[in-house]
C-alpha cells in the first residue's frame, strides 16, 4: 500500500470521527469516510504516482547526461560513454535499453528522446550528434546545457521545498478549524442539543467536508504542476 493510501485511510478515519462526534449521525460518517477514502486511492493516489513518475524520469535524466559527458571527456567513445551511463539507472531504463540492442550508439542516444521526453534531452542529443560530426572539447560544447540542467534541478527543488510549506500551512488552518469544530460541540452543549436532530444540521456538516476535500483537490492540483520543459502530463 503506497502512501497515498496510508495518508487516505488515515484522514478518511480522522474526517469520519469528527464527523460522527459533530452529528451522531452514523450513514453520514459512513459517507464521509467512504468519499474521502476513495477520493486518495483514485484520485490524489493517481496524481501522485504521475508527478513521482515525472521527477524520477528527470533525475534519470539528469544523471543519464552528466554520468554520458563526463565518460565521452574521459573515453571519447559513444559506446563506451552510453554504457557508463545507463549503468547509474535503474530497472525501467533497463527494460527500454533492452528493446534498443540493434541500434548503432548514436541511434540510441536519438531514441531515447521518447524516455527522456525533455528538452534538456533533446539539447543534449543535438550536441553529441554534432560532437560525433565535428568532434570538440565535449565539456566546452555542454556548458549551457550544463547550466540549464542545474536551473531546472534547483526549480524542482524550490518547488518540493514550497510543496512542504503550503501542506504545513493548510494542514494547521484545517486542523485548528475541525479542533474548533469538535470544541463547540462540548462547550455549546445546550445549544447542540437544540440542533442536533435537526434535518440540515448533518448535511450541513457533510458540506464542510465537501469543501475540505474540493480545497485539497486544489492543492494537490498546484503542488504537482510543475513545468519541466518537454514533458506532457500523461507521458508514460
């Protein structure tokens, strides 16, 4: 069971109890837990699992041409420098290498254009296509795209270090409002009493739960959108 999983089974049961403490209704609990169990498992489980995918792929990436330009300085062979390169990557490269035995070195740095959808890729490619036409100081050759590939690495971490704040952040105002929430129902108690069996006051409260769920739906959307050149969500 990944984590996103976890992290819905547990919110489903916190969502559920406050739920049941505010309204002593059991099918509205029940709901409550039913939707947001489902919502993590395959909704937010999906969306992660594509924008894990999408980071890993790029720091593949990433290592794949730094580990490729280092060897090609030192080797100064295609082949050599390919194999010392697919060697820092895991399993999944592995698999694509496998289908691509039959193609010369340089076909095979082309063709991997479709595993590595990126920019950073592409100019990667274009430079040691023309290193192979022209030949050259290789790390001369690579300093822009050296420059942009750190670029892009320090955006993603910006990124994940923001993605931490805004959770803390929105976690503590929810937190603080179902707190407030729950407190009401021991301090006010004539006056939940007074409400409790009315018809709207569970559906009322299911409704706060709608909207907790409709914001981490917004959330999660900004926390997973971000823009490495090439790169189209649903890329495989």
């Amino acid at each position: 069971m990944n984590k996103s999983i976890l992290i819905g089974a547990l919110l489903s049961s916190i969502f559920a109890f406050v739920c049941h403490f505010a309204t002593e209704n059991l099918w509205i609990s029940l709901l409550t837990f039913l939707l947001t169990f489902l919502y993590f498992s395959l909704i937010i489980n999906m969306r992660f699992k594509k924008f894990n995918q999408m980071v890993k792929r790029f720091h593949d990436c990433y290592y794949f041409i730094n580990n490729f330009i280092v060897s090609l300085s030192v080797k100064e062979s295609i082949s050599g420098a390919f194999l010392t390169a697919a060697e820092s990557l895991g399993e999944d490269f592995l698999e694509e290498q496998e289908g691509i035995t039959d193609l010369t070195e340089n076909e095979k740095v082309v063709y991997l254009r479709r595993y590595f959808p990126f920019h950073l890729y592409v100019l990667f490619s274009d430079i040691v296509l023309l290193w192979c036409e022209q030949g050259g100081d290789i790390l001369a050759m690579s300093n822009h795209l050296n420059n942009e590939s750190r670029e892009t690495v320090e955006y993603i971490l910006f990124c994940q270090s923001e993605n931490r704040k805004i959770i803390i952040e929105f976690s503590l105002l929810w937190s603080f409002s179902l707190a407030i929430l729950s407190i009401l129902r021991l301090v006010l108690t004539d006056f939940y009493r007074s409400i409790v069996h009315q018809v709207f006051y569970p559906y009322a409260i299911f409704c706060i739960f709608l909207i907790l769920l409709f914001s981490i739906e917004i959330l999660t959307k900004r926390m997973t959108k971000i823009d490495i050149r090439g790169w189209r969500y649903g890329e495989k």
